[in-house]
C-alpha cells in the first residue's frame, strides 16, 4: 500500500556527471554551467522546478562541481560592483538566481557510478516523500514547463517524461513497453535500458524528468549494477512496477539533448531564433549563411 503525500515538494537535480561527452570543456567546468544564450543549464532546470511548485532543491553533486555552489550563492563582490555602477537590472538579475534560504541543499556522490547511485545519494533528503527528478542536461522548452504538466497529470505513483525517437537512436535511452493510453500518459509495462533496435520493445523513450515514489530508494540502495555497469534509476523503477502504478507521460514541448554537441548546438540555435533582443538579427544570420 502506497502512503504517500500528495504535492511534490522536493526535486533532486542529479550533477554529478562527469560530462565526457564534452570535454576538453568539462575538465575544469561542469557540464550542468554550460550557457544556453546566457544561462547555464541548471538555471533552466531550476526554474522549471520553481514554475511546477517545488520548495525544496537537492543537487547531488561531485568533484569539480563547485561552481554550481557558487551560482547558487551570493557573490558579495560582484553585487557590490554592479550596484556602485548603477548597472541594478543586472544586480536584480543575479540576485534572482539565490533561493530562499534552507531550501538547497548539496549532497556529494564521491563516485559517478551512474544516475540510480546519484539519486540514491539524495536519499536521506527525501525521505518519505514522492520527489521529482530533473536531469539539466536535458533542456525542454515548453509552455508550461515539463515538470509542471507532469505534476498536473500525477496521481501517486511513478511517472516518466516520454516522447517517441527514432527506432535506430533507442540504444541512447530508456524504452518503455507501452500499455493502455490515457491521453498523454501511457501505462509503463516494462522499461529496458539502452536496448538495440532489434531487443526495444517500442521506440517510446524516457527523457530527463521524473516523479519517485521513495519506495525506490530501496531497490536502488541495492546498487545493482546494469547497462554500461552503472547503477541504473530504470532498473530501480522496472523493479516497482506490479508495485505502484507507473506511467510514461508524453509531454508537450521540444526536448534538447544538452549532454551532446547536437543537442546543444540545436538548443542554443533555437532559443537564439526565438530571443527578444537578438532573434531577429540571428534569424537573418541564418537565412544568409544558409545560401552560400
Ligand atoms: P549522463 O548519462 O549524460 O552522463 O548523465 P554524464 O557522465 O553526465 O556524461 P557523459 O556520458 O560522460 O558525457 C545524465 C545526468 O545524470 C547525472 C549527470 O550529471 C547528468 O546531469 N549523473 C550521471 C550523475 O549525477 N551521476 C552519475 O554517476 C551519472
């Protein structure tokens, strides 16, 4: 029986990643602070938790992630500058970015051995609560944001952000096998990690959101090992299901791949198109460096 409180409060940001994928950058900068336009990819995570309600923000972080700290700090220096130099929309700018007080916390996974053992480092600060997950690298620009549809649509249970990829890109995700349809949420029946196009048993995917009952916590303090052998989240929720009601939510908005050149490149492009101050000389840029 699932006891479980109804508002999701508490969202663990998972960045403790060792972002390889973008080196030589991530040597010294973590992957989560690279700038989409001029905000790095935590930013968007973080404001997308703040529109969908969330009071609470646990960033599991690890060696060479310092700098997330810090953004989410004061900067006594740079605040002192910008208001000596009446530059006050910029003060009021940077000053958005520090959460209430007692609401952000930092808990250190020592090892990256995967996204289930990054959740489970967050744990303790969860407790008995269903939580969400926003993983920053994956950007999803949509009206409202994916994790407030989500929540919108959540019942009790577990639920997973869901769009459809190509059949040949489904051993870069988590695949669903697909159940009865609710409108935009799908029952999950199984859930396998990175399966060849052959093995999928659809080409439905799950991307960087999710809402955890705490009840997998304990399979994931289990840390089995799974593909890549890392310690998987969607092993841990494959074991729920049969457990608590688990669903694939088809979110409306467009999903950015920021932990990939690509993805990056096609986020920046985009936002910059549609970007009050400079969409429209960008837009021009485009036209004419696509007829030569
Ligand atoms: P990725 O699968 O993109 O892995 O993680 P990664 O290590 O960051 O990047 P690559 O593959 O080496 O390029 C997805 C999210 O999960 C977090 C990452 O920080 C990222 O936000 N993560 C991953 C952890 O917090 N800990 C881990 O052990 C693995």
């Amino acid at each position: 029986m699932l006891e479980t409180s109804k508002k999701i409060r508490k969202a663990i940001f998972p960045v403790g990643g060792l972002g390889t994928r973008f080196l030589p950058a991530t040597k010294s900068i973590p992957k989560e602070m690279l700038p989409v336009l001029d905000k790095p990819l935590v930013q968007y995570a973080v404001d997308e938790a703040l529109e969908a309600g969330i009071e609470e923000f646990i960033f599991v972080t690890g060696r060479g992630k310092s700098a997330i700290e810090d953004y989410f700090d004061h900067s006594i220096e740079l605040e002192k500058t910008l208001k000596d130099n009446n530059k006050l929309q910029k003060l009021d700018l940077i000053k958005k970015t520090i959460l209430k007080p007692g609401s952000v916390s930092f808990v250190r996974q020592q090892n990256p051995l995967g996204l289930g053992h990054a959740v489970w480092c967050a744990r303790n600060f969860i407790a008995n609560e269903p939580a969400a997950i926003i993983l920053a690298d994956d950007l999803i620009d949509s009206k409202p944001g994916c994790m407030k549809q989500m929540i919108e649509n959540w019942n009790g249970g577990n639920m997973v952000a869901t769009m459809e990829v190509e059949p040949e890109k489904t051993s870069s995700y988590g695949i669903i096998s697909p159940g009865k349809v609710i409108q935009d949420k799908i029952e999950v029946k199984n859930i396998i990690e990175k399966p060849n196009t052959k093995d999928a048993p659809s080409n439905i995917a799950v991307v960087g959101r999710y809402i955890v009952e705490p009840s997998v916590f304990d399979h994931l303090g289990l840390q089995k090992k799974g593909t890549n052998g890392e310690v998987q989240l969607t092993d841990s929720l494959s074991y729920q299901i049969g457990k608590a009601p688990f669903f694939g939510y088809n979110f409306h908005g467009t999903r950015y791949d920021c932990g990939t050149k690509l993805g990056f490149a096609k986020a920046n492009t985009s936002l910059a198109i549609k970007d009050s101050n400079i969409g429209n000389q960008f837009k021009n840029w485009i036209t004419k460096l696509n007829k030569n």
